[in-house]
C-alpha cells in the first residue's frame, strides 16, 4: 500500500564471468541475474554493495555497522545463535552454501508461503490492484513538471517485497515484468526520465532524486532485503534500456546507498526496530512486611530503539514518527 505527502526489458540472465578477488573497480561493469537475485553473485561482484543492503542505518553509527535483523524464525533450522529472529543478517550466512535460503514470496514452499500468512498476516497485492491503486494516486501529478514529478515523496507501508515502489515481477508467479508493463511509483518516474532526458549527467542525478524520495518500511528481514535488492535492479533496468549499456560499479554503489537509507526496517505501529523492546522484572527495593509468595511479578516494558531515516534536503537522519506522536 501507499502512501504520498520506454523499451522492452532486455535479456536479465547474464552473469559475470570476473572474479573479486580485488576491490571492484570503480568504473567496472556489473552484469546480472533473473527474478531471484543471487546474494552469492552479488558477494562475488561487489561485496560492497551486499554490506549496503544488509544495513541498518538506524543502529549503526560511523564506527560500527550493524545490519537488519532477521526478525522472523523461519530459518532457526539452520542455527539459533545465528538465524534467531534477534539475530543480523550477516552476508556469510546468505552466500556459499546457504545462498538459495532467501528468495521471492512466490518461489517459496507452501507451507512457508501459509506460515507467514499466518504469524505475520504476510500477503501480498496482485499486479494488477498495485497499477489500480498507484494509478489512483498518480492521476493527480500528471502535469506535473519532471523535476517536481521525480521529487514527490512516496512511501510504501509494511512494504514486503516493494512491488508498489518497483514491480520487477509478479508476486504470484514470480516471472519478470516487461519495462513497459511495470507499475511501482518508482517505475513511473525511472519512466518519465527515459523519455525526457537525454544527457546521461542529468539523467543520473534525476534518478538520484527519484530514489531519494521514495521510501518504503518492512518487518520481515529477508523481504527487505529482496525489496532493496529489487529497487537496485530496477535502477539497472532502465539504465539498460535507455544507454544500451550496464551501469559502472561507481553509479550502482551510489543508488545502493541511497536504497540503504529509504528502504528501511520498522514495527509499524511503534515506529522502532522490530523485537528492540524489552520486558523488565521490577525489583523492589524492600519486603513487604507482610510477603505473599502467591503475589504476582511486576514487569515493565522498556520501548524499544526508535527508527530514523534520512532526509535527504538536510543531509541529517531523523526519527521517522517526528511529528506524529
């Protein structure tokens, strides 16, 4: 759901045939996967880019980084002390042999698919009420100007995979959407750039914006993860097919960062880091003169670390509930 204050997709099953045993270049080109992107090909063609978005910018700070939590207990088979809902996602435990444990809502089992559902009333919107919807709100900034256009804030609430910021591909079958065909608000500015913009400098910095005003929380770990990793693919998308080319390593590392920022982790009805509150036992400071062994335990609840997310016109994080409580 949200809210708000032209050319085919090109083949997508290329890999890179470079290893990174080596820093990646800034000026490399980076090729790229199907639907279900591969956290191990991303590991080995630019590490830097997986530590971006497995980041949680709320708890890190410039001398130490912490990333998103996993915040479900849907891969505690393979450890408690490292999968547990409590736990980061570290980008070992999604690569190597692990690296297939992620994946799209529609390529996971059934009983996964009804386990969410069920815990965490996890469904997701078919493509077509996603375009209704978007279309809806969109109708009103038509004639909007392309800068005004591309700077609208958006945000998509309990996101999931993000497909009414960028919808890549369908979230019941999980095949990939034609460029023409994608319906996310973040689709409809990439959009309006390649069909108005024909300098790549001002192109790149449209899209900056783009991506700067577009937001979108999740609770889930691993769904925020597919969802940042889809806002990055999209970038690629429509740079494909407006250059005719892959973006260089120093382009795509700018737009994971901004993804970093905007695609973030909440508790949407506390507005912190999901599981961060903690309860308490009360400690009394003297006995009752008369003790009742039957009396209850007091417990208080400690609120748990509130989210910040970036605003981008003052280059300064703040608390994301600023102004609502």
């Amino acid at each position: 759901m949200t809210h708000i204050e032209g050319s085919s997709l090109l083949d997508m099953s290329l890999y890179s045939t470079k290893s990174h045993n080596e820093h990646q270049d800034e000026d490399t080109q980076i090729e790229f996967g199907p639907t279900d992107i591969s956290e191990n090909k991303v590991r080995e063609q630019m590490p830097d880019i997986l530590d971006l978005l497995l980041i949680d910018r709320t708890n890190s700070t410039s001398r130490r980084k912490k990333n998103i939590i996993w915040a479900t207990e849907n891969y505690i088979q393979y450890g408690e002390k490292r999968y547990a809902a409590t736990c980061q996602i570290k980008p070992e435990l999604i690569t190597g042999d692990k690296g297939q444990i992620i994946m799209p809502r529609a390529l996971k089992s059934q009983e996964m698919q009804k386990e969410r559902t069920k815990s965490k009333a996890e469904v997701f919107t078919p493509t077509w009420i996603v375009k209704k919807q978007n279309d809806a709100i969109d109708s009103n900034y038509l004639n909007d100007d392309l800068e005004n256009y591309v700077k609208r804030k958006w945000l998509e609430i309990t996101c999931g995979e993000a497909p009414y910021m960028a919808s890549r591909y369908d979230m019941d079958t999980g095949k990939l959407i034609n460029l023409e065909d994608r319906v996310g608000f973040v689709d409809r500015k990439l959009k309006r750039v390649n069909a108005e913009v024909y300098d790549k400098a001002e192109w790149q910095l449209l899209v900056k914006e783009a991506y700067q005003s577009s937001y979108g929380f999740e609770w889930s770990g691993d769904s925020l993860l597919l969802a940042r990793e889809n806002l990055l693919y999209t970038y690629r998308d429509y740079y494909l097919a407006k250059w005719r080319e892959e973006p260089i390593y120093s382009l795509f590392k700018q737009i994971a960062e901004i993804i970093s920022y905007n695609l973030f982790q909440m508790d949407g009805l506390q507005y912190i880091i999901p599981l961060s509150s903690k309860k308490e036992k009360v400690i009394k400071d003297q006995l009752a003169l008369f003790d009742d062994d039957n009396s209850e335990d007091e417990w208080i609840i400690k609120p748990g670390k509130r989210v910040k997310i970036m605003n981008w016109d003052t280059k300064k994080m703040e608390f994301f509930d600023k102004g609502v409580k």
